[in-house]
C-alpha cells in the first residue's frame, strides 16, 4: 500500500492526508501545487496511489480546415479508493479525467502497480488483480492471486509490483506480497505461482524493482521490520509458457495453484535499518564492469539510510548503512524526514518544518557514518543553500482543486495581505449603510448541501435543512446546481413525513426551491422531481386537513390549563398586607377595665336606695299603729 511516491521524474511529490485529500507538491520550488479533495472523500477515501504516464488527446484547429489530433502524454495519479473505484487525476488540467470501475466488483483496492510497457494493475481486498485497458477504461483479465493456507497470519496482498523481462511472451509476470512474497506468471486470465521467495511478509509491506542489463531485482520491506531483503527475480526462459500447448498442457493448466511446481529462492542481501522503512528507493549503475548498488530509505523515526555497495555475489551478514542523514534546526530541534529519492549525482530528501514540507538535495558524505544537516528556521524561509532555494510563503500560491472540475480557489497564507473584491469595494461606496450585503460565510450552505447530497449523508443532510431560516434557504438554494434539486427534493419529502419541527423547515426550503428553480421544476414535469413534489402537496394537504381539529383541541387545553392555575393560586392565595398596632391592644383592654369599674359602682348605689327606702316604709308603718292606738 502506497500513499505517497515521487513522480517519474522526481519532479513532484504526492501523499494522502489522514482526511481522504491529495496534495501534490513541487520538489523544484518547495511550493504545495495543488490540493485535490475527490468526492466521497469520508465515507471511500483513497487507499493508495501511482503516478502513472496518461496519453490525452488534443484536438487543434488548422488553416485547412482540418483539425488534427495531437496525442500529449501527461503526469496523471491514478487513486483505488474504498469503494472499489480507481481515479485518474491530471496533475495539468487539476481535475478527474476518467474513472476506472468494475461494477461486478465494488472491493477496497489495497495496492496499485503501473509500468510503461505492461500498464496498470490494481489489487482488492479479495486477492483478485485486475489489468486495466485505460484506453476504453475496462478490465482487460481478472486474475485470483489468492493462496489458501492454515498459516496464522493474514493473507491479503498488501503490494504488488510488475516484473519487467525481455523474454518473448504475451505473459506478465508479478510480485504479490502477503503472508508470503510470491512471483506469478499471468497469462489469459490464468495465475500461477512460479517463484516462493521464502520470506514471511508483514501486513503491510514496501516493494521496489531495479534493473540493470537483462537482471532484474526486487527490495521488500514491511512497516514491522528493520530489515530489507534483495532478491534476484530474473524471469528466465524456463518461467516462460509454451506457445500453442497441446491438450495436456491445457489441462495441467486448469490444476489448483497449490499444486503447481514452485521454485524457492533465498535473498541475496539484507540491510539492517534503524527502524521500520516508510518509502525506499533503489538505483543500479554499471561502473568498470561491475554493477553498483544505492539504495536510500527513509524511516519512521526521521532519518534517512543510504547504503553504497558492489554487487559481487551474495552476502550472509547484514549490511550496515553507509551514511545517516538527520536534519536538525538551528534550535537543535530534529526536523523528521519524511521522504527521500536517488537522483543521478545526489540525494532529494524531504523532510517537515512545520507547517511546511521542504525539499533539499544533499550530496551524501562517504566519510562520516552520520551526516546531520543544520537549517535555519523562521516564519519566512527566503533563502537556504546554494542548491535549493526555499520559500515557505510560497504555500500562499496553492491551488485548491474543487470536486466534479470545479473551479479552483487560492487560500491566502496568515497574515498576508487579504486583497478586497470589487465587489465589496463598491459596496463601501454606497449610501445606504444598512443596504449592504454583509451575509456571513455560515449563510450560504450550498457547499456543505452538495456534499451531503453526494454522500447521502443524513447528518451532513439534516445539519443544513433543520436551519428554519428563509434567508439562509434562499442563498443556499439558489447557488444549487440543477442536477442537486431532485435530490434535495427527495430528502425533502421524507422529513415531511417526520416531526412538525422538521416539517416546518421543509416548507420554508420547499418555498425557497419553488421560488429559485421553478423554471426547471416546469420542464421536468413528469420525472422524479415532479413525482416528489406530488408527494410534498399529498402531505401538506393531509396535515392541512387535520389542522382545524387541533387548533380546537389546543385551545381548550389551554383554557383548561389556565382555570385549573388559577384556581390553585385562589386557594393558596395569601394576604397581601397585615398590619398589627400594639397600641390599639392596651387601650382596649384600659376600656374593659373602665367599664367594670362602673358596673360596680351603680350597683353600690342601687343597693344603698333600696335601703333608704325600706327605713322610709319602716317610720310609716310606725306611725300608722301610734295613730291606731
């Protein structure tokens, strides 16, 4: 699996970002050329890469009036993705030429090999390789790579490489690496196993072919091991088919892989790493009748292995680094390198300054066993050695290429000059402050609405059309591209069906989409579209109809609410003002005592009286018997 390699030429650089996008950076100018984000970049994103050579027709007018065509061969990556799809990317024209699928067959692709001569070749999941024709973008042959065994360790190829030879045969012949590493011969559809390297791979695993003269090598590595192995994998007249076999021939060949004869080799070199290889490069050159061998790799801890050797018969110790390269800053803060690549005289390294990537060749020096490289680091990089000129606020000048060839867009670097718009320029001009458009960024949600929409992603979906805003609708929708409305009508229709909440919002989006795209939604009737808005006026009618009665029943809850809340404040009601007078106490309790006082009084009096008077009755009744006597 390869997210990231070098072009042909060195020229560019191209990895996959944790987030599904491609960058592509020029190895010459330091400068991020451009970055592409392919549709469905979440839910499939690319799972590996290969700079391939794609030949693009171009038709130019003559004074004749004939019109030639010019066939222009162009630097391409051709992306296997999740779902099964490959992706042609035209570095030049910045956008998605063809698209390679096999609809029999919607299997991740794991890994992608392409020669000049043979073409390309993809990989899946499923073991299975397809040749790819990129001339009617079809499947040539289908060929199954798949090894059955009761070994413990996982069987899927995890990369392949093509095996260039100059034996006269229409076979191709290719480098399968899974819990084994493998040499098949493919021929019209049919697969088998020719060479057994001996070797247990890692899950993942780095192959590399070099050839010089009519030997062709093969460098295996895995993202597990310190180790690269070097194996001679020359295919010889013996790896060749008969041609024009009889019958038993033909029916040898219908036997299971299992059983057909394999050839074990044993590597010829091994190369001890400090850690486990990211990226490898290999070059041969012949030098006074004996072959030389360069080889660099670069690590996961930062650092880049260069080893220098004659290739004069095979070896059983393990080779040690010639030269390791480090960088470092000024700071002594260790700069990690993440990539590296022979040229013809030196060594192109690459290695991180956050936030930037810089590229540097470096001549490695033969005669110390490590090589650290000092660099000054600032906000600005204007200048480095002689060799390279770096400037990282070039990263301002990057292209950002818009899924569906749309069009691209600059992103200005921080704190760069932000350079205004005519538009807004004139809009500082106007009179009527309050009459300027000011809408923010978050206002217009057509981009976030075409992702969704192409994903079929309900929470994307949901997050712009539960936005109950008219405003927002209306930019939103108008800026929507024709072929999108069918699909949003779609969506709409199905959360009218769901709560009123949602509901509402659907009809302020409806209005908007009947207000911007009537003219489309009048040309299309009888389609899809008309089919959901029939749908959409059903449901509306519907809730319509029922919306008297509950409009009644809301209105006697709330009287019922209201009476029972205010019968409950009566009862626990309390007074609102209580005012207690000590005075008033004392004097009442003064007249009580007052009145009693005069009670007693007049009965005194009352009771002297009757005695008077009964002393007065008393001297009568005396005199009245003196008189009788």
């Amino acid at each position: 699996m390869a997210e990231a390699a070098f072009s042909e030429d060195g020229k560019y650089y191209s990895a996959i970002t944790q987030d599904g996008r491609l960058r592509i950076w020029d190895t010459e100018t330091n400068v991020l050329k451009q970055e592409y984000t392919p549709d469905l970049h979440l839910t499939s994103p690319p799972s590996c890469l290969q700079w391939i050579s794609a030949s693009l027709s171009a038709v130019t007018p003559s004074k004749g009036g004939k019109r030639k065509s010019i066939s222009e061969e162009t630097h391409c990556i051709a992306l296997g993705t999740t779902s099964g799809k490959i992706l042609i990317y035209s570095v030049a024209q910045a956008k998605v030429e063809t698209v390679l699928s096999n609809e029999s067959n919607q299997t991740s692709i794991t890994t992608l090999d392409w020669q000049r001569k043979y073409g390309l070749y993809s990989c899946n999941k499923e073991n299975f390789v397809y040749e790819w024709d990129l001339n009617k973008s079809s499947v040539k042959y289908k060929y199954n790579v798949n090894v059955e065994s009761k070994n413990k360790h996982g069987n899927n190829v995890s990369a392949i490489k093509i095996v260039p030879h100059k034996q006269n045969t229409p076979a191709r012949y290719l480098v399968a690496a899974s819990y084994q590493v493998r040499v098949w011969r493919l021929h019209d559809g049919d697969a088998s196993v020719i060479k057994n390297l001996g070797h247990n791979a890692a899950p993942t695993a780095l192959l590399s072919i070099a050839t010089i003269n009519d030997v062709c090598w093969l460098i295996e590595g895995s993202q597990n091991e310190r180790l690269l192995s070097f194996w001679d994998i020359t295919i010889t007249s013996e790896n060749v088919p008969q041609q024009n076999g009889d019958e038993p021939h033909k029916k040898q060949r219908r036997k299971s892989i299992s059983k057909a004869p394999v050839t074990t080799i044993t590597s010829t070199y091994n190369f001890v790493l400090e850690d486990a290889p990211k990226i490898i490069d290999v070059d041969l050159k012949q030098e006074d009748g004996a072959t030389r061998l360069r080889l660099a790799a670069a690590t996961r801890s930062g650092v880049v292995h260069y080893y220098g050797h004659m290739l004069n018969g095979s070896s059983s110790k393990p080779i040690k680094p010639t030269v390791t390269i480090q960088v470092s800053s000024d700071e002594a803060r260790p700069l990690p390198l993440q990539c590296c690549r022979l040229t013809a005289t030196d060594l192109l390294l690459g290695y991180t300054d956050p936030p930037v990537l810089l590229f540097e060749r470096v001549t490695p020096d033969l005669k110390s066993k490590t090589q650290i490289l000092i660099r000054e680091t600032k906000k600005k990089h204007k200048q480095t050695d002689n060799v390279n000129k770096t400037r990282s606020d070039d990263s301002a000048q990057v292209t950002y290429v818009e899924p569906m060839g749309g069009v691209a867009r600059k992103r200005n670097a921080p704190g760069d000059k932000v350079e205004v718009p005519m538009e807004a320029r004139l809009a500082n001009l106007a009179l009527d402050v309050k009459g300027r458009g000011k809408s923010a960024v978050s206002q217009n949600l057509t981009k976030l609405l075409m992702q969704g929409l192409h994903s079929k992603d309900k929470a994307i979906i949901l997050t712009v059309l539960q936005k109950d805003d008219p405003g927002v609708a209306l930019r939103t929708v108008s800026n929507l591209p024709a072929d999108h409305v069918p699909l949003l009508l779609e969506q709409l229709a199905d959360m009218a069906t769901r709560k009123t909440s949602q509901c509402a919002a659907v009809c302020t989006w409806l209005s908007a989409v009947v207000r911007c795209h009537s003219a489309l939604l009048l040309a299309t009737m009888g389609s899809s579209a008309a089919d959901h808005l029939t749908q959409l006026l059903a449901i509306f009618t519907h809730r319509r109809s029922h919306l008297c009665q509950l409009l009644n029943l809301k209105g006697r809850l709330d009287l019922t609410i209201s009476q029972r809340s205010a019968d409950n404040m009566q009862t626990e009601q309390e007074p609102v003002l209580e005012y207690n007078d000590t005075s008033s106490d004392e004097e009442m309790e003064a007249e009580a005592y007052a009145s009693d006082s005069g009670a007693s009084w007049g009965d005194d009096k009352f009771d002297s009286d009757h005695e008077q008077d009964d002393q007065d009755d008393q001297g009568e009744q005396q005199d009245d018997d003196s008189d009788g006597d």
